[in-house]
C-alpha cells in the first residue's frame, strides 16, 4: 500500500520537524517581543544615568570619615571624569594631610605623593598637617622633611607633628616652611612620643627623666615669629623649658602646653605676657620647700581670661599657684605626686580659697584628696565635678592596721557627704558637686565597694531631699559616679584572663576563684 511507502513516511517525518521549528521560531519570537517591550517600557520611564554631583559630593564627604583624612578621596577621584571633576573641583576635601600608622604599610614614595596631590588640589584653602611619625617604620626625620618639601607652597592652618625624638622636628625650623604661607598658621603643635602616657591615668614619672637638648637648630632657637595668626602653641616633650630656645609670640596666644620640667621662677615673666589665655597646662617643679623672700617679692601675674589650668609637677606645686591670679577660672588640673607635708602647700590651699566661688571642675591626685584640700574644701562652694587621680588608701588616724584600697574609698567618700563644722558654722562640703570620678585605680570594683558607692549616693540625694539641720545650702543630689580602673590595671587583668583561656582551651587546668 502506498502508506507503507518508505517515501511517505519520510515525508511525514519532515512535516512534523518542519511544524516543530514553526512553534519553536514563534516562542523565540515572542520572547523576544516582550524584552522588546520592556526595554522600551524602560527608556520611556524617568531616570538617573549617572550621580548628581551634590549627592556624589555627600558621598565623599562620608569618605573623608571622623578624621576629615584628605587621602581617603584620591582613589574615588580616579572612577571616571564625573567623580575625579567632582572631587578636584571641591578644594576643602583636600584640607588635611593626615599620616598616621595606617601609613605603615605605604612606601615613602607614596605617602609624599599624596601629600603633594592635597596641596595641588586644596587651591587656596588653608591646609592642615597632622603627623604621627613615632609608631612608623619610616624614619622619622626623613618623612617629616620629605613631606614638608613635598607641601612648600602649602597655606598652613594647622601643623601638628608627633615624632620619637625632638631632634626629629628639626625639619620644621629648617627653612622648609615657605615663610610666605605660616603667617596664616594658628596651631602649632610638637609632641615627643616619650611625654605620650604623662596625661594618662598613671603618676607621670617619664616626665621627671629630662634627658639632654638634643633639638640642633640651625639659628638655635625656635622662631615662631612670624606666625603672625598663632593662637595655640604646644611643646609636648621632656625637654626642661630655656627662654633663650624660644622666640615665640607669647601675647597672642590663648592657648599654651609646655610639658617639659621646669622651674615654675622661668616661666612667670612668659606668663606676664599672656593676658590672652583661656587654657594653660605647664610642667613644672619647685626646686626648694621654702619661697624665699626673694621669690615672694616677685611682681604678681594677672591672667584675666584664663579658665583652664593644669599643672603637672612633683612636688606640691608652690610658686605659681602663690603668683597668678586668675578670676575667670573655671576648671583646675593637679597632678603630682608628693604626699601633703605640714608647711608646704599652703600656696595652693590659699589659691583654691580664692577660686573657691568660681571653679566648676577640679581634678587632684589621690594625696590631696586625702588630705580633704586642707580647709578648702569649704571654699569650694559651686564646684560641680570632681576627679581624684590615683589609687586609695586608707587614711583614718584610728586606723592602725595596713593601708587598704577600700577602707580608703570608704574614708573619702564619707568625708565628702557629711557636714563638717568649721569656726562654729556647718559646712557641708561640695554642695554643688554633680560628678565624682576616681580615675587611675588599681583594684577592680567589687561587691564592698559598690556598697559604699551607692551609700554615698544614696546620701547625697537624702540630704539633698530633706535638707540637714543647722546647713544653710541644701546640697544638689550627685548625678554620676564613675569608678576607672588605671591602663596599667586594665592590661594586667586582660593578660591573666587571656592565660585563664590558654589553660581552658588546652585542658591543662581549670582555675574557678571565687570572691
């Protein structure tokens, strides 16, 4: 039969492939209509091809980070024209030149050509230099003068240069400074890596190690003369202070920190000449006990604006404390590290009395608090926070046994929250006080202590609340309490819960302590 016809099967064959491709070509064909549709549906629709400049400029902005480090914007600046017209026409994100250890790993090379790219880009903008050369495997005085080269025609804000030695400064008073752009310099500052933990919590002893000048100059002196906008100077190093080593504007400072050991005597006519001040922090010791009557005739020094002052010593601090006067004061810093001594401190305790009506903040080291500030402390009438550094001991006169940490935390703040008669009247001390820290501490907080921490404040709000018999002030309840362990503390209890873990994690022993 002609259906069993090899040739019809075949044809039947083709037929069927022939229909196979007709409904395969008219899915592709659909499909490929819809994506038509949809890329046309697309383009019809509002949209944005490339960033706003404003929003691209936010962006970088956010780049820049807490530290505002100008360098964060060179890579984005290299995406394409939009993003590299954007960020170099914007001169102020280029308005700090910022190397710090996260420049350890970056060559010499790249670290000075970045500097050189901010100062192209800044314009006309006043530029800041911060840098932090100690903690770099760089050298030190070769980046700083590389990096100053690199930036002569910078317009100088601020410069700001922390490096191991003072010789490493050396650079800066070299001539490298283009003496066209400094006029416009109104912070100046020069730390020495070895002064860094004075103003921690623990007792600034590296401070007392005055090691020989070693800051060769070519014209011998630092002359920061013509700087003729500075406002802020600082010399945080180890160097003891030598009038005839600076040449600097005192009396257009406001602020000033010289941390080098120093005879307090040196520093008085300088201070003569700083009617401008508002802050002052000035390392200092009193080389005798005794004010000679030579020294007590010396002229006194008004400091009308001044409203911080720190003084960092070994001893009780003495002859400034006796020789400035200052009736704006608002915050006093003390760090030294002699125990109170009958007939010396008088100086102080006089210059607490007469600040008493005015100081708001007050700082000490533990051995003044245990002293109560002498009689100052009824003086001290509107102060509002108190910090005493350093650890306690114990300090009653019936107390026979050893000095304990916590029978000293009991002692002072008992002192401080009961009233006290003095001449006939009760006083009751610190009756404005909002804030207590007791800062640099050696043992951690246990159960004991924080029953006498909550005791005082649960009695500062009593009498705050009720008022006391026979006290005219009604005391302000305290707000906060801050109990700080000392860095030293601190690394010692995270090196011994870190041998805890070892041992743990190895199954050699377990250590359970219980309090």
């Amino acid at each position: 039969m002609a259906e069993d016809n090899p040739s019809s099967a075949a044809l039947r064959k083709i037929d069927k492939e022939i229909q196979a491709l007709h409904i395969s070509f008219q899915t592709q064909h659909a499909s490929l209509l819809a994506q038509q549709a949809n890329l046309l549906r697309r383009l019809q629709e509002p949209h944005i091809p490339t960033l706003p400049p404003d929003v691209l400029l936010e962006a970088f902005c956010h780049l820049l980070g807490d530290d505002n480090d100008s360098k964060t914007i060179v890579h984005p600046s290299t995406v394409c024209r939009l993003w590299h017209g954007t960020a170099v026409g914007s001169p102020f994100l280029w308005t700090l030149i910022l190397v710090n250890h996260h420049d350890n790993e970056a060559k010499e090379d790249a670290i000075v050509e970045i500097a050189e790219t901010c100062t192209e880009r800044a314009n006309s903008c006043l530029i800041t230099l911060k840098v932090e050369v100690q903690n770099l495997s760089h050298s030190s005085k070769n980046l700083i003068r590389r990096i100053l080269e690199a930036t002569r025609n910078s317009k100088w804000e601020k410069i700001d240069i922390s490096a191991t030695y003072t010789s490493d400064f050396e650079p800066v008073f070299s001539g490298l400074l283009n003496a066209e752009n400094i006029p416009t310099v109104h912070t100046f500052t020069l730390t020495s890596s070895v002064r860094k933990d004075v103003l921690e919590d623990a007792w600034p002893r590296q401070v007392y190690n005055v090691v020989a000048w070693d800051l060769h100059l070519p014209i011998g002196a630092i002359n920061l003369q013509p700087y003729r906008s500075l406002r802020s100077f600082t010399f945080d190093c180890s160097q003891a202070f030598n009038a005839d080593l600076y040449a600097v504007p005192w009396s257009q400072l406001s602020y000033l920190k010289f941390t080098g050991v120093t005879d307090p005597e040196l520093y008085l006519p300088i201070l003569r000449e700083c009617a401008k001040f508002e802050t002052c922090m000035l390392g200092t010791y009193d080389p005798s006990s005794e004010i000679t009557p030579a020294i007590a005739s010396l002229p006194l020094v008004h400091l009308p604006k001044l409203r911080r002052l720190e003084l960092i010593s070994r001893q009780i601090p003495q002859l400034i404390p006796l020789k400035i006067r200052t009736p704006a004061v608002e915050e006093l810093v003390l760090q030294f590290e002699d125990d109170y001594k009958d007939g010396i401190g008088a100086e102080l305790y006089d210059y607490l009395d007469s600040i008493g009506g005015i100081l708001r903040k007050l700082q000490v080291p533990m051995a003044m608090a245990r002293d109560e500030f002498g009689t100052s402390i009824i003086s001290l009438n509107v102060l509002e926070e108190l910090v005493v550094s350093g650890s306690f001991n114990s300090w009653s006169a019936e107390d026979s046994r050893d000095p304990s940490h916590l029978e000293g935390v009991r002692d002072f703040l008992s002192e401080i929250s009961r009233a006290a008669r003095v001449s006939g009247v009760r006083h009751y001390p610190l009756p404005h006080l909002r804030t207590l820290e007791m800062k640099g501490q050696i043992f951690r907080a246990d159960e004991t202590l924080r029953g006498y921490v909550l005791d005082f404040v649960d009695a500062r709000i009593n009498h705050a609340q009720s008022g006391l018999e026979g006290v005219s002030v009604r005391p302000r309840p305290i707000e906060r309490v801050v109990y700080r362990l000392a860095d030293e503390a601190k690394g010692k209890l995270q090196k011994q819960a870190a041998r805890f873990e070892s041992w743990r994690e190895e199954g050699i022993v377990i250590v359970d302590i219980e309090d």
